[in-house]
C-alpha cells in the first residue's frame, strides 16, 4: 500500500478525524481491516509523521514549515521615539510597540499609526512630560474614549504604565509577540485598537508563522487576569492547538 498517497490527503498542520484516515486508506486499499488502520495510526504517531490532537483526532506534522521568530522592522517615528527615551533617562525600564504591527495578521489595515510607550510606574509620567515637549500629538494613560477624540491628525503617542512581570524584549525595546496578543485580548485600553472581529485571524496567523512560547504568554496572560478568557478563546474559537494540549492528548 502506498503510505505516502495517503498522508497527500491530508495538508501539513490539518487536523483530520479517524474517520476521514479510514476513508482515505480505503481508497488505497478497500479491503484494508480496521486492526490495519489502527496499526498504521500507531505507526505514524511513533514515527512523528501525525500526532494526536484530541479524541479521535489527529495532526499531521510531517514537512511542517520551520517557525521564525517574531520580529518587525519599526517606522522611523518608532526609531525617535525611542532615541529620545533613552536619550534623557538612559536606566529607565520601557517597552514599545506600534499599532501598524498588527497589519500583518488583519484583513481591514490600519492606515494610521499610534506608538505605545510602556514605562515602568515610577516614571511613566516623566517620561510623558519629556515626550510631550518634543511631539505634537501624546496623551498618557487615555480611556478608549478620550482617545478617540484627542488623537492627532497625524501619528499619536500614548503612554501607558508598564506591567510589571510583562515579558522582556528580545530586541531594543520592542514587544514580544506574545505580550502583544495578552495586551491585545485584554478589554482596556489596548483591547479598543483593533475590532474584535479580527482576533481569530491574528491569533491563527501568528501560531502559524511565529514560535510562540505558550508558557510566557499564559503566565502574562494570568498577571493580567485573562488567562482562563484567552485559553478559551484559542482552544474555542480558533484553529490554533496549543502545545499543552498537544502534549496532554498525545499521552497514552
């Protein structure tokens, strides 16, 4: 039987049931009994080519793209922003994003930008004042509301105070991705950027390309008090399988 012709049935990262395997060996081979179909299960997941997901439900693995890190190449405001920060108060604790980050992941873009300036408590308004001489449009701490009507015609700044326990950067001063997706998810200021709506695409996107380390993203998750909400939410309403999960159904 021609194993290879049956795993083309299914795309690398698809989630298939037992049964949608049994017709696809059946079309190979009819006469193929269910102990076969069974063994051959067991085979590939020993041999790493699928793995179970769920009851009855399995993943197939084999020549899955390589994940990248997360990385973006900020705008040049971004770049100033940063400069100026560190410029004037070179020991302060900041993170930094921008909200065109996420037109990656959305159907509808964001045309104009806004950059978040995430300063530890103690300074958060210091730095606000130092930035608020130097740019036009900068607003600290804003409600959804007060934003939407004080924002500038052009790019707008708003700084917030940083979380503590948030996830370090890798790079400069910029995000994590998965610091962003919790900051996202959480109905506050940041959860009022982007339409709902477009959460299951940008959760889905960002598993797909990006290594997301799960156990960094709930423990952020749980410091905002989201943990439950977002675990539901990707277990639920997207096509995402989380590791941990992956893990938990793969055992015997």
């Amino acid at each position: 039987m021609d194993m290879e012709k049956i795993l083309d049935d299914f795309k690398p990262g698809e989630i298939f049931e037992k049964q949608q395997f049994r017709d696809a060996v059946h079309r190979v081979n009819p006469s193929y009994a269910e102990s076969s179909i069974n063994w051959l299960l067991s085979k590939w997941r020993n041999g790493k080519k699928i793995v179970m997901v769920g009851k009855g439900k399995y993943k197939r693995t084999s020549s899955l793209r390589p994940k990248k890190l997360y990385t973006y190449g900020h705008s040049e405001e971004y770049l100033s922003v940063e400069k100026s920060i560190i410029k004037g108060y070179p020991l302060v604790e900041f993170q930094m994003w921008e909200l065109i980050q996420f037109n990656e992941f959305i159907n509808h873009q964001i045309a104009k930008n806004l950059l978040i300036v995430e300063v530890e408590n103690m300074l958060a308004d210091t730095v606000f004042d130092r930035l608020h001489d130097e740019y036009p449009h900068v607003l600290f701490c804003p409600t959804p509301d007060f934003y939407y009507r004080h924002k500038g015609d052009e790019d707008t700044i708003v700084v917030l105070k940083l979380i503590s326990e948030a996830p370090k950067p890798m790079e400069a001063h910029s995000c994590v991705l998965e610091k962003l997706l919790v900051d996202l998810y959480v109905k506050k200021f940041t959860g009022n950027l982007i339409e709902r709506s477009e959460y299951k695409a940008i959760f889905e996107d960002s598993f797909e390309k990006y290594q997301i380390d799960e156990s960094k993203l709930f423990r952020y998750a749980r410091r905002r008090n989201v943990e439950k909400d977002i675990k539901k939410f990707i277990c639920e309403q997207t096509n995402v399988v989380l590791a941990t999960n992956l893990r938990q159904s793969s055992e015997p």
